[in-house]
C-alpha cells in the first residue's frame, strides 16, 4: 500500500527575527515498493512544468573495505561512461539536449544521481537511470575505468593535494574517527588504493551495492502518478535485486574523544590557521539539531559569536566560522575554520575560542541569538524544499537514512522546537577540549618542505 503524508510550510519575512507567515507551501508524498525491492517516493507539484528524479543508493566510503577506498566515489563517475543502451558521454548529451541538467555525488553514507527535466521529459531520465542500474557492467571497460580513475586522481590532486589547507578535513576527520572505524577516511579515497582497484573490485562492487533493493527513487514535480508508475514498472521492475550487501562495520563511538588530539602543519600557506572538528550527536535525534542552532550562533555569518570576536573585534583572523556535518550511522562532525589575520596569532585565537566555548556552555544562546539562529536555519530548509531537486533529495535522504521519507516534511517542526537549554546542554558536553581534534598550519617559504610535526 503506498503510504501518504501532507504538510503545510509557512514561509517567514525575510526580516532577522521569524514573523508572521506570509505564504504556505503544501506538499505530499506517496511510497510505493516494487516486488524487486526498489523504494518509489512520488510527490506532485503542477506550480512549474518540471519535475525531479532522484535515486539514492546506500553506499557510501562507509561500505569500502581496506585497501580500495574511493570505490564508491569512483563509481559515480563511471556511472556517467555508458551503459547497456547508452554509449560513452550520452548520459549527459539526452539530459541537456532535452532542457534538463543531471549531476552525481558521493558521502560517506550515500551516492545519489539527480536529473531536473522539463515535465514532458520524466520518461527519459527514468530510462536513462534503470539503463546503468540494470545494464551499466555491460559497458564498464579497462578503458573507461582506467580514464575516470584518472579523472578521479587529478580530483584529488586539484581539490585536495596541492590547494592550500587542501588535506585539513581528511587530517580532521581521520583523527576524529579512529583507525578501522567505517568513517577514518574521506570519500575520495587514497591515489594507491585508486591504483589497486581492478576491474573485477568494480564489478563486484556494482553488484554487491547498485540493486534495485538497495536504492530510493524518488520523483517529484508536475507528473501524472499512475503514469509515472507505470514507467518506473517497466524500466525498473525487471531488474534483479541483490541479497548478497554486507553489513557495513559499526560506526558507534564514545560521546567525546577523550583527550585532545593536536597536529602541527608546517606547509606553504597564506597564513596561520586553526582548524578542529569535534564529535557532535548523530544526524536524526534532538541532540543534532541541538548541536546545528549552537554551531549556527557560534559561527554562521557575521553576526556570529565567533565572527563578532575573532575578526570584527579582536581582529586576530579574517575568517571564523563552525558548521555541522550531520552523519546518521555514527557521530556528527562540528568542523571550525579559522584563518588568521596575521603570523603568531594562532595561540590567541586558541585563548579566544575557549572563553567562547566556555561563555557559550554556561549560558547557552540568548533568546534573540535562539529565535536568529531558528530562522537562518529554516530559510535553509525552506530554500531547499521550494524546489523539485531539493524535495526530491530531502525525500530520498530521509528514506534512505531513517526508512521514511516523509520525516522530510517535519524536519522543521523539530528543529523549531529545539529549547534554550537543550543547545546549552550539547555545547557543554560536547564543545570541550577533551572532543577535539586540531590540526594547526604554520606557514613556510619552503615550497618543498612540508613538515608534519605531532604535539
């Protein structure tokens, strides 16, 4: 039986504070099973003749094993070099000759494909993405793996490699989540497990990971159900499901880290920097969304605390900032960045961040600080469900994650009703120097030394 959720969102003013509404979106969603296994979450929307098909596949860096991390990665791009009945680039050349735009990405939790099509085009990009889920090993080659594997090293080299402060997240994140834990390594995996995958580490993975029960798809925007139905039968319902996925490892963890762990950097840099992540609450409880409006007051935009201290009062840095990575199958990360203004000013950027901390801990946000950070965080979730893509990922999100899509509508109800004392209680516990991990840079004029010294 397919299950069905309204809501109604009020959109606020644009003014600092939330105010009274001005407009109201409704939505709904239906979920349909194929007998395959394939989750099909529909939701009209006949405002605009367009519509978005999204589908998620559970797999993420989390699933890799030892030795080939950056598979799943590297399997969003070959999922673009052809299939059974689509050759080479043609993925993109029918999406964008038919008005629509597509795009792919990978986490440590999912891989997602996306097209936005005009509404009369929804039957193409449904063809197009059960032709690479039923047929794409009909077409992966040594060729093409060898080209995108090298497409996916020069990724690599350009975003991560040789950009200045480029290895600092993968530094964090691999000090945050231990050795042997499911998330010590970022999605983009190493150049010499790159090297190692083979052709046959490919195909096993597709198998094992790109199955019909594995994924969600969901489609939303101005279409017909019962016809998009039909065409989600026909081009999906045949292909085989696969019962063969391994349990991923156990992603649990301590609340906290237990000691601060810190790195110094000795690199070509613009200037000093000082960068940390701490374990937040796992992505779907009240603590997260808790741990997002602290971050939020703390270091989104101008009127943050940590911008008003750092760069507009103190002038110790020309950037400060914290946000919240939410991860459901084990701790969120709280990844702080602070840029220095000048040389030899990290250690009081350290004293600075601590009396915030502190401050922050004992009284928690204000009520103005609370109602502020609420409405930043709500336009965010507004702007992304107004529109067909951004519905359409929240759907596939929430049904993936959480095993319900339409948790995706009450998002904001829950984080509306997050209190004072709540993102004082999870800064306190959590926004600690015993649940950090720093990485400092110290600029060098050596262009060849690049020195990594423990503290």
């Amino acid at each position: 039986m397919a299950a069905v959720a309204a809501v109604t969102l009020q959109e606020r003013t644009d003014g600092l504070m939330a105010g009274p509404a001005t407009a109201s979106l409704g939505f709904t969603a239906t979920t349909h099973t194929l007998g395959n296994g394939l989750r099909v979450v529909l939701s009209e929307d006949h405002v605009d003749p367009v519509a978005a098909v999204c589908l998620w596949y559970d797999v993420g860096s989390r699933h890799e094993r030892p030795g080939r991390t950056g598979l799943a990665h590297l399997f969003e791009h070959l999922m673009f070099q052809g299939s059974a009945n689509v050759h080479g680039n043609e993925h993109f050349e029918f999406v964008q000759s038919a008005g629509g735009s597509l795009n792919g990405t990978t986490s440590f939790e999912r891989t997602n494909y996306f097209e936005t099509m005009p509404a009369h085009q929804v039957e193409l990009a449904l063809w197009l993405e059960a032709d690479r889920m039923g047929g794409l090993l009909q077409a992966l080659t040594e060729e093409s793996l060898d080209n995108q594997r090298d497409v996916v090293k020069n990724e690599r080299r350009q975003r991560y490699d040789n950009v200045p402060y480029g290895t600092a997240w993968e530094r964090l994140v691999a000090m945050a989540f231990p050795e042997g834990h499911p998330y010590h390594h970022m999605p983009i995996g190493s150049m010499a497990d790159l090297d190692a995958t083979s052709l046959e580490d490919c195909r096993a993975f597709f198998r094992t990971y790109y199955a019909p029960n594995n994924a969600v798809l969901a489609i939303v925007g101005d279409v017909d159900p019962e016809q998009t139905l039909a065409w989600v039968e026909k081009y999906f319902g045949t292909i085989p499901a696969h019962d063969g996925k391994p349990v991923p490892a156990d992603g649990a963890l301590a609340p906290v880290i237990g000691a601060e762990l810190r790195e110094t950097v000795h690199e070509e840099v613009p200037s000093p920097a000082l960068m940390a992540a701490y374990r937040m609450p796992a992505d779907g409880t009240r603590g997260a969304d808790a741990a997002d409006i602290a971050l939020t007051v703390l270091g989104e935009g101008e009127s943050s605390r940590l911008n008003t201290r750092l760069v507009r009062h103190d002038e110790l840095a020309v950037y400060a900032g914290v946000g919240l990575m939410r991860l459901s199958g084990t701790a969120s990360v709280a990844m702080l960045d602070v840029k220095a203004s000048g040389s030899g000013a990290v250690s009081a950027i350290d004293a600075a961040l601590a009396e915030e901390f502190t401050r922050f801990a004992e009284e928690g946000p204000t009520p103005a600080e609370l109602e502020r950070a609420q409405a930043q965080l709500e336009r965010a979730y507004l702007d992304t469900m107004a529109t067909v893509g951004g519905r359409a990922d929240e759907l596939c999100r929430y049904a993936t994650l959480f095993g319900d899509a339409n948790l995706a509508f009450t998002a904001l109800d829950r984080l509306l009703d997050i209190t004072a004392e709540e993102v004082r209680a999870v800064a306190a516990e959590r926004l600690v120097p015993d649940n950090r991990a720093v990485l400092v840079y110290e600029p060098t004029d050596d262009a060849d030394e690049n020195e990594e010294q423990v503290a």
